[in-house]
C-alpha cells in the first residue's frame, strides 16, 4: 500500500513563502534606479538650445566625458555649479580623480545662439589647461 502525501488528508502543516528578502530587494533597486537617475540629469539642468547637425558620432560609454554648459547669456557651468571662465580648468581639476591615468573627454553644451568667440574662449582655456579632447553636444536633424 502506497503511503497517502500529508497534503492530502487534510494536514494543517502547509509551505510558506518569506516575502520579506524580495520585498528588500525590490525597495533596494528602486532607490538605486532614483539616485542613479538623479544624477545622470545633474548635467543637465542648464537648459540650453542646442544647435543641429547632420552628422555626428555617439560618446563612448567607458569614457564618461565631464559636461560644460555656456547658456545664451554667457554663463559658463561645470556640472551644475556655475563658474568663471578663467577657473574652468581649476574646477575640471578638482572633479578628475588622482589616481585617473588620463585626462577625460569634455563635453560642451552650448546655445546655439551664442557667439562662436565666446565658446572659442572657453576652447582656448581648454587647451592651455591640457584638456584635449573636447567635444560639441549637438541634436540631431538640419540648422535651418
């Protein structure tokens, strides 16, 4: 005779799930995804009009560049703390880490309608202060 499994007479012995390690782990990636999505727009809180182009190439995902934004009136910001042009390279600087082997890639935002001096400046501080690799955020599509 086979023996009859305890569920099946009616046992009041039944299995249990422990919802409280998912529940954790769930909560745990929410506040993940908020802080690491608060950050990422950080850059971007200058709201700036960003000229078009036809062409362009996409930024390397190993290589986070540092952004600068210069909005319509001139204003210069690094990350989201607005600077004079003349301490640019300072702040840059302060944000690369000591033991960085290389310099990174700067990102520059800048309004389409401010005057090319302005941002030509802001290039030549760039390079007197050893940053060489610094390119244009544009949107895509035609300047017209």
């Amino acid at each position: 005779m086979r023996a009859v499994p305890p569920w099946l007479l009616g046992s009041e012995r039944r299995s249990s799930v422990n919802m409280t390690p998912m529940i954790d782990v769930v909560f745990l990636l929410i506040i993940f995804f908020l802080v690491s999505g608060h950050l990422a727009r950080r850059e971007n809180r200058q709201a700036v009009d960003l000229a078009s182009s036809e062409s362009g190439s996409t930024v390397d995902p190993e290589r986070a560049p540092i952004a600068i934004t210069i909005n319509a009136e001139g204003a210069i910001y690094v990350g989201d703390q607005r600077v004079a042009k003349e301490e640019i390279t300072e702040r840059l600087r302060q944000r690369i880490e000591p033991s960085a082997d290389e310099v990174p890639p700067i990102r520059l935002r800048v309004d389409r309608l401010l005057p090319f001096v302005s941002v030509r400046e802001v290039l030549s501080e760039l390079t007197r202060g050893g940053f060489p690799e610094v390119s244009l955020s544009t949107r895509p599509g035609e300047d017209r």
